[in-house]
C-alpha cells in the first residue's frame, strides 16, 4: 500500500514538473528580447565631415557603398549635404565715401555763410546810411567794427577811409554805400594774396602739408576734411597721425581716412611725433601719393615743450624735402585769444597759411582781417560746419558778398 501511495506522489510531482516547463516556455516566447548590457561597448568616434563630404550613416541609415558616396558633381551640388555646407565668404571691401567736389561745395558753403555772417555788415550799412553822420554814429560804426574781431588796427583804418569817401560821396543812395563798403572791405581783406593750398611737390616726392593748433580747434578734423577735399580733386593721400598725446586723436584721423581710402600712418599712445611724421612721408614716397598730410600734437601754446616738438616734427621731415605748406587751425569764435595763439606758433614754425573753423553761427567774421594782419599770412580754407564736407578754400568776394548780403 504504501508503495502505492509513493508511486502516486512521484507520478504528480512528474506531472507538476512537466507542466511548469511548459508553462516557463510560453512566458520566454511572450517575453520582449533581452536588453543590452549595462556596460556600453567603447567605440572610436566617427570622423567628423569635411566641407563637401557626406556624412557617416547613422544607425538607421543603412551604411552606403563607395560608388554611392562618389556623387557626380552636379549631383552632389543638389545634394542636402552641400547645400547645408558652411561657404566661407571673403569680407566685402568697404564702401568708400563720395567726397563732394569743390565746385558744389562752395556753392552751398557761400548760402550758409550768407545766413550767418551778415549780421556785421547790415549793421554797417544801416549805420551809414543814417541822414547825419556825426561822431557818435562814426563811433557805434567803430564798436560794431571790433565786436566783429576786426581788431584795433584796421577797425581805424576803414573807419579813416569810410570818412573820407562818404563826405567826397555826398548824396548816399543805398547802392553806393553797398558798393563803397564792398570795395573798403575787399581791401582790408587783400585779394593779392596766394590762397591756394600748395599740395604739389617740385620734386619727386609727394607735397608734404603740416597742421598745427591748439586741441579743440578742429584740428584733426580739419586735417580730416582736407584729405576729403583732395581725394575729391583726384589726389591720393597718406595721413599721419602724429598727435599722439591726445586720447584717440590718431583712431580719429584713421577713421576719416578709411572712409576715402587714404592710409593713416600711426604709433602707440604717447609715442614719439617726429618718428611718425618721418614714417608718414617715407611710406608717401614709397606709395608714389600725392600729398602727405601731418597731424600734430595740439596741448596748450603755452607749453615749452610742445613747441619743441613742433619744431622737431619740422626738421625731421624736412630731411626728406621741404614742407610745402603748415597750416594754423584756430577757432573763429575765440578771438583776441586766438591771435595769441597765432603769435606763439608763428616764433616756432614758418605759417603759411590759415585755416579758420566753426565760422558760421557767428557774427565775428572780422577775424579773417585781424588774423591776416597778424601774421602776414593768408586765410586759405574755412570750415562752417559739422559736416565732411563743410570745408572750402576761402574766397574774399565771396566772404564780402555774405557779409553785406544782398
């Protein structure tokens, strides 16, 4: 019996083996495939494309042979690779400005100056076209005189002239006075002087043009505007930016230069003015331009050691020629205080000639005369405005037609 029972248990343990089998082996056919192992496989990274090569097939991208790789070169131009492809681009050259020619320029400078300067000469006019001229209008004409910055000297000169010519005039008309004021005032200003900017050298090497003042003058914009005035003329242009202790006084220069495509000579910060005044006219010479102009230091006139600079930068240009011009800037709106100005440079450097800025917006016009008889030089450029191009040579009718008007 017992046997019995035995052989019954061994039989259902069969049975409960068998089953489970069975069992296990549908749950494993029902089961998602095994996931990877943890440990990633270490694989060297793909070579990253070049420009104009395709790149390597991603997992799902089936893996392509050589010859499909090798596109044709039309086809390969259509491709989404090339086309997503970075292109370097050269930078584009800049775009250089169109300085005005001087023919324009002055046209539109004579209207500017009509409308601001002549306030100074209706005031004489109606002064002298009073019934009776007596003392005290002959000395209002006087005061109106050296409130303009005529100055002492030549206020008394026209003011001698404008006696004897009305009392030998007699009747005055309106016509007569303009035409008589015109003519003394012309005379002040001299018509026979050379007025023009010397920018042709009598030898092989470029016109070499020095600019001088004091900083807040002008002087490195005007120094600026005159490059834009002889690229206007055809002139090719080197600058030099010698003032070297004002801060960006040479990043100044350079950007007028870059926008007319002159090139600017320049040094660090504090450097020393002759030593570029010299590299400006060698790399003049060695470019074959036209004109080389200077920019030099501007600090106060009352300092000795600028003015030996100034006199340095003179003489170690000058081993490589002559100067051919050195221009004073001064600011017309300052008066007596420029021709002091006027004075100290004058001991140091040999002025030939005078650039006058800021004259609009002033009735002190009378500055051009005072200036002129100061140091025996002419007025050859004034600036009467902010814009590039507010620039012009100096016209003595043209200034004398503004000053009286119409």
């Amino acid at each position: 019996m017992e046997i019995l029972i035995l052989a019954v248990v061994i039989a259902l343990v069969a049975v409960g083996a068998i089953s489970g089998l069975v069992v296990s082996s549908r749950k494993k056919k029902q089961l998602p495939p095994t996931a990877p192992p943890s440990t990633p496989t270490i694989t060297a990274p793909p070579a990253e494309p070049q420009v104009g090569e395709d790149a390597a097939p991603t997992v799902d991208e089936p893996r392509r042979t050589i010859e499909e790789v090798a596109l044709p070169e039309a086809e390969a131009a259509d491709s989404p690779a090339a086309v997503d492809a970075p292109v370097v681009v050269a930078p584009e050259a800049p775009v250089l400005d169109v300085p005005e020619p001087t023919a324009g320029r002055l046209v539109r400078l004579r209207a500017r100056l009509a409308r601001s300067q002549n306030s100074l000469g209706k005031g004489l006019l109606t002064l002298l076209s009073r019934e009776h001229l007596d003392e005290d209008t002959w000395e209002e004409i006087e005061e109106t005189l050296l409130i303009a910055d005529v100055g002492v000297a030549p206020t008394q000169e026209l003011v001698d002239r404008l006696r004897e010519r009305v009392k030998v005039l007699g009747t005055r008309t309106p016509a007569d006075l303009r035409t008589l004021l015109k003519e003394e005032l012309l005379n002040l200003l001299g018509t026979d002087f050379d007025r023009a900017v010397k920018t042709e050298s009598g030898l092989d090497t470029p016109a070499v043009v020095m600019v001088v003042g004091v900083n807040g003058t002008g002087k490195t914009t005007t120094t600026g505007k005159l490059a834009r005035v002889l690229v206007a003329d055809g002139r090719s242009v080197v600058l030099g930016a010698a003032d070297t202790f004002r801060a960006a006084a040479a990043d100044q220069l350079q950007t007028w230069g870059e926008r007319v495509g002159a090139r600017t000579v320049r040094g660090p910060e504090g450097g020393d003015p002759a030593s570029i005044a010299y590299d400006a006219v060698k790399e003049g010479i060695a470019e074959g331009a036209d004109v080389v102009l200077i920019d030099t230091a501007g600090r106060l006139h009352t300092k000795t050691g600028l003015m030996d600079e100034l006199g340095k930068v003179k003489r170690v240009v000058e081993k490589h020629g002559p100067l051919d011009e050195i221009l004073l800037v001064l600011d017309a709106t300052t008066g007596q205080n420029g021709l002091t100005q006027a004075r100290v440079f004058a001991e140091v450097v040999d002025i030939t000639g005078i650039v006058l800025t800021k004259l609009d917006g002033t009735a002190k016009g009378g500055i051009v005369v005072a200036v002129q008889r100061e140091l025996g030089v002419p007025v050859k450029l004034v600036g009467l405005g902010e814009g590039p191009d507010d620039l012009a040579p100096f016209e003595p009718e043209a200034f004398v037609d503004a000053l009286i008007g119409d």
